[in-house]
C-alpha cells in the first residue's frame, strides 16, 4: 500500500538505503509511487549549488557568513527570519542535534546542513498545514494519528496512546494540542527511531534483536531534556 507523501528525509546521519526485498509496510514510509523512500540527505561545508537564495540570505544574517557556522541563538534568528517564528528553545536544540554534521561534538549548522534543515522544515511545514484541518494553527490527537497514518506510520494504538500522553498532557491533567514546532518534534522523533530500528531489522519484518548497549544507544539521544 502507497502512502504520499512521504515523510522529509533525515540528515545522512539517520539515512539508510533501502533495497528491493519485500518490506514490513507496518511503519516504514511509502513514496506516492509505492516505492520505500531512499534518498539520503547530504551535508556539505558549502551551500549546494540549488539552494535557494533566500536560504542563503537567513544564514548569512543570523551571522554565519562570519564563522561558517550557526550556534544555538543564531538558529533561532535565521529560522525567524524565515518565517519561523516561535520555535521553542527545546525544539531548536532537538533541530542542531539532529542536524549537525555526523560525530561533531558542537552543535552548530555548517551552510550545507543549514540547507537542509530548511527544505525539511518546508516539508514538515506543508504536512502540518495539510492536517491541521480546522486550520486552528495547532493540531489534536486526532489529526496526529491522520498525519502518521498518511506518512506511512502505521503506529499501533498502544504507540500511539503514549505519543498521545506524552505530548498533548500539559502536567495538570489538561489536553493541549500541538503547535507546530512540537508536531515537527515528533514527527521527527518517529521518523528517526523508525530509521534507527530499520538498521538492526535488515529483513523488514517489524521484529529485531538488540543489545543493551544497542538499545540504550539508540533511545537515550531521543528521550533527552533539550529544555
């Protein structure tokens, strides 16, 4: 079964190739085409030569023409500068270490993977408006399970129940809905242990064997307060 679209592809860091063997379709995305998705982000120290030049423009305001990097609080800034205003500190800091470049200890952006965090955010951005059908500017569980389902994230509903209790709980007891920076977080964070998973299930059978090492390794990173 075909699901469109799919969801943004992840830094090369959280890639893998897929191959051509008969896949577990339980919670692995579909392109519109039925094919698995497999193209690999990139990350490069330049721009790449089609990045659009208001892309350029953001990070060269947010000061990154001058140390070729972005820090935390000059992420915010381009991003706003973009239109993307009000993304929570804990979201920013989730975008820089998903982002940065692969066994960089600094979470900073270089140009290349500034670029593509920004044609991601775009998609995530597009997918958001298409299921925030009330257009509230904020999305409830219901359009959550949608927006999963329609990305290829056949998630069963214990998964979901504690997507559900985990993000749209304010503490009190009381239901909030999602803005779109939490929605990005989430959508990302499934999306990457999705990925992750795929890697200790080369069959795609939905099952695999891990150590605790591997585990912990793989959890650990996703679970961490960015607050």
């Amino acid at each position: 079964m075909a699901y469109a679209p799919s969801a943004p592809e992840l830094p090369e860091s959280f890639g893998q190739q897929l191959d051509e063997e008969a896949r577990y379709t339980y919670a692995y995305p579909y392109t519109s085409s039925g094919q698995p998705t497999n193209q690999l982000g990139s990350s490069s120290g330049m721009f790449p030569p089609e990045t659009r030049p208001d892309i350029v423009r953001s990070f060269e305001s947010a000061g990154g023409n001058r140390t070729g990097f972005l820090d935390e609080s000059e992420l915010r800034h381009a991003l706003s500068f973009s239109g993307y205003e009000g993304i929570s500190n804990r979201t920013i800091r989730f975008l820089l270490f998903i982002y940065k470049t692969p066994g960089e200890s600094l979470l900073q952006l270089g140009p290349g993977e500034y670029a593509e965090l920004r044609n991601s955010l775009a998609q995530w951005r597009a997918m958001f408006d298409r299921y925030d059908r009330d257009r509230s500017g904020k999305m409830n569980a219901l359009e959550l399970r949608d927006a999963f389902y329609h990305l290829g994230y056949m998630l069963p509903t214990s998964v979901l129940q504690l997507i559900i209790l985990s993000q749209f709980d304010d503490g009190t007891g009381n239901t909030v809905d999602l803005c779109f920076d939490r929605f990005l977080e989430c959508g990302m964070i499934v999306k990457s242990l999705t990925e992750k998973f795929k890697e200790k299930d080369p069959g795609y059978t939905g099952y695999a064997t891990l150590s605790y090492d591997d585990f912990m390794s793989m959890v650990i990173p996703f679970i961490a307060s960015y607050d």
